[in-house]
C-alpha cells in the first residue's frame, strides 16, 4: 500500500503501515544460477518481551501479532490497500497485489524472500500492472512499459520502475525484523469489538502513537495475524483521510523451504534483462580450454540476522572543541546523522531531523549530526547554525562515517541505550527515512522503559 501524483502521495503512503525496512544486511549481488540457502525449519529469533505488569491494556495485541509473525515460516495473501475521506480519498489508486514471502538466509529483507504481483487502479486513466521480488542481497521488477526486467543492489532499487508501487503493495509489518515496533511503543490503546473482517473473527485495537497519530488494527483470534489497517491521516478544516489495507486469503506456513527459489518475477516473452555483472572464477587445470567461460562463484548467503550488533565507538570534536564519544553517551538513545554542508538534500532531510529532535529530545533522545567531507571546520560549523534546534554538530567525521558503512549522504542511524545499531545507516528518502527513524526511536525507548 505504504495517483499517479507521486510526489504527494508516495510521502502519505510509505509512512505508517508502509515503512521502509530496517535491515543491516549489505547487498550480496545477485543470485542466478546460486544454489539456494534456505531455512527449512522456524528459524531462531529474537522472542518478544512478556508483557510487563504494568503494561497498557491493548499493548498484547501487537505482542501476540509481532510473535506470530516471528515464528512464521512462511506467510502468503492477497492485500488491497485505498484511501478514504479528504483529498486522499479522491486522487489515491487502489493497489491490489497478491503477496508471497517465505523465510530464507540472506534475503534482502530481514530473512526473508519476497515476492509482489499486482496492479495499480487509479481514480482516472488505466491500471499499471507491477512485478517485484526482494531476492538475496537483489531486488528485481517488471518494467512493462519499457520491456525490461532489471535487477539492482538494495540501495539502488527505488530507482526501478514498478518498484515504489509493488513495495506499497505489501504489508511492511509481515516482514519487519521487528513487527510492530511503532506500535508496540504507542502511548495509548483504544480496544475495540469485535468482528468480521473478509470471512474471520477479528479483534480491534487502536495504536495511539502521537497527538495526530492513530491506526487501528484487526487481528484475527486464532492465528493473531492482521486482516484490516485503518490509519488516520489529518487534514486541514476537518476533512480527515485514512489509508486502508486489507488482507484476504492469508495461508502460513504452507510453503515448502525449496519454494523459495521460485519467488522470482515472470520474465514475460520479448523482455531483455538487466543483471548484475556476476563475479567469475578463473580457469582451473580440468578447463577442456582456456577461453571457456568461467563459471558464477557460488557465494554463501548470511545466516539470518541475530539482532542489531554494537555501533562502532568514536570520539569527535563538537563546535567548541570539547571532545563526544559514544561511549559518554551510553544510557540514552542516540541519532546520528552523516552529512556535509554540500549534500542537496540536507535542505529537505536537516529541517525534518529538527523537527524530530524537538519531539524527542524531551524523552532524553540526543541527536549529534556528523560532518563528513567538509573543506574546512568553520563551513560545517556555519552551515549546522543556520537550521539550530536541539542537534549537536560533530566536527571530522570522515572515518566514523567509514566505520558505519556510509555510502550516501545524507545517512541516519540510532543507537540505543546499551550501544546497540538498532537502525544502521539509512540514507535520506524523504518520509520514509523519516518514518523509520521515528519507528527505531521509539521502539528503543519502549525497550529501554521495561523493568
């Protein structure tokens, strides 16, 4: 889900229960011809925390819910996501898609594989047909209307034509590494009725997650899945918007560990491909002769992930010269930023960091933006200035960057109270970036707020 209109819409629609993935795994390259690397059993992970005593009554829905998930082998459905009320209503297509995910090592999501088909209808003109697969370390998507099927690295594939469309066409909390991390943290819950939703007994629950942040979800009784998200989007004089997304046909854990390897887009007849150059191993003594081509190296995908690792210490200069670590900044939740007076998107991303920090700083948040490739020290000082707010700057930042493995700029990360890269450097993606650096804030503070 997360109009043709897409710089006003794509902003609405990948926050909330459209978010960008958290995942620390680095791109792999691609995978024809690899053999598979594939869970065949539920793999270990990270088990949710039982609900504390003093816990909000509403808050063991998304417990359950994020679980469930957790333990899944494989999750399959049909999804519909649209937009009702306010302008929202009347300029949002309807996306519908069928979605299937089965966990595998190594997948460009969380351990996972995922594969979205669909279309896009708009309110006006004809629907878009869309093809994408989240594969190992590589996505790949359908571009119908240019012919070609095109496979990029995880950092390169917004690019891809097809792809902000399909990634709507998902439920970004199926596949999260941590369900429902936004609304585990939530400042209130509303519990509702119970219901039907498309055929199964659902119970409703309202995350209060800011003043005008709300989404209400229904949880199926039996498998704790969600059927039905309603999120609230405000709008000027009253007229209030909400994006919806439905779930139907949900099936779990019916694949087999193989079928992964069939979660690839249909390469449709007259289509040319675009891959990745495969690394190629040298001719050995058996070669029949020298000019055979060599054949891909086989490269062993990662284990899925255990968890967030520690974030690399460093020590740096502020404005006045007085010396920051990471480590004097141990017990609170800390954002990074990695950026340089020269990036044009600063112009967008520094304004909203400002915004955020005064929302968080008073939960005891810091946020420090470190300069990188900057000429001189008075040029990131001078530049940092004209924004103000509660972010601290951090001068010479050049081989911290390095050690957090920062390609683009700029880039946000978030380290909890015990040290841990709960969010690895993300690059600036307007509200998306956003979303998820709010998402990883606030699950460390719920986190760090449990007896």
């Amino acid at each position: 889900m997360r109009m043709h209109l897409a710089g006003v819409w794509l902003l609405v629609l990948t926050s909330g229960v459209r978010a960008q993935d958290t995942s620390t795994i680095e791109e792999q390259g691609g995978e024809s011809g690899q053999p598979e690397a594939v869970s065949p059993e539920v793999p270990k992970v990270e088990k949710q925390p039982p609900t504390a005593p003093a816990a909000l009554p509403g808050r063991e829905f998304f417990e359950r819910a994020a679980a469930a998930v957790q333990a899944a082998t494989s999750i399959s459905y049909r999804a519909r996501s649209f937009a009702t009320g306010g302008l929202m209503g009347s300029m949002t297509p309807t996306i519908e898609s069928d979605v299937q995910q089965i966990r595998a090592a190594g997948g460009a999501m969380p351990g996972w594989r995922v594969r979205v088909t669909g279309r896009s209808v708009p309110t006006k003109g004809d629907p878009t047909e869309f093809d994408v697969a989240w594969l190992v370390g590589t996505i790949e998507a359908v571009d119908h209307a240019g012919k070609v099927v095109a496979e990029r690295g995880v950092s390169e594939a917004r690019r891809l034509k097809g792809y902000s469309v399909g990634n709507m066409g998902r439920m970004d909390d199926m596949s999260a590494l941590r369900p429902f991390v936004r609304e585990l943290g939530a400042t209130a819950y509303e519990i509702g009725a119970t219901e039907e939703v498309g055929g199964v007994t659902c119970e409703g629950v309202t995350a209060v997650t800011g003043a005008n942040a709300r989404t209400t979800w229904w949880f199926g009784t039996e498998d704790h899945l969600p059927r039905r998200s309603k999120r609230l989007i405000p709008g000027g004089k009253g007229e209030d918007s909400f994006m919806v997304f439905e779930v139907s046909d949900l099936r779990l854990n019916q694949a087999s560990a193989g079928a992964a390897k069939n979660l690839r887009v249909t390469v449709p007849e007259g289509y040319r491909e675009e891959r990745p150059v495969r690394p190629a191993t040298a001719p050995t003594e058996q070669s029949a002769k020298p000019s055979e081509a060599a054949a891909v190296t086989p490269e062993a995908a990662p284990a899925l992930p255990a968890g967030p690792a520690r974030a690399p210490e460093f020590e740096l200069e502020d404005e006045s010269g007085a010396k920051v670590s990471l480590a004097s900044l141990q017990g609170s939740v800390v954002v990074l930023e990695f950026a340089g007076s020269w990036a044009v998107a600063c112009r967008e991303s520094k304004p909203e960091l400002a915004t955020l920090a005064a929302a968080k700083e008073p939960r005891g948040v810091k946020f420090y933006s470190i300069a990188v490739r900057e000429k001189t020290r008075e040029a990131a000082i001078s530049e940092h200035r004209k924004i103000g707010g509660p972010v601290k700057l951090l001068v010479d930042g050049d081989r911290v960057a390095r050690d957090y493995g920062v390609r683009e700029f700029p880039s946000y990360a978030v380290v909890d109270k015990g040290g841990l890269l709960v969010l690895a450097p993300k690059a600036w993606d307007g509200a998306a970036t956003k979303e998820a650096l709010e998402r990883a804030v606030d699950a460390a503070l719920a986190e760090s707020s449990k007896p």
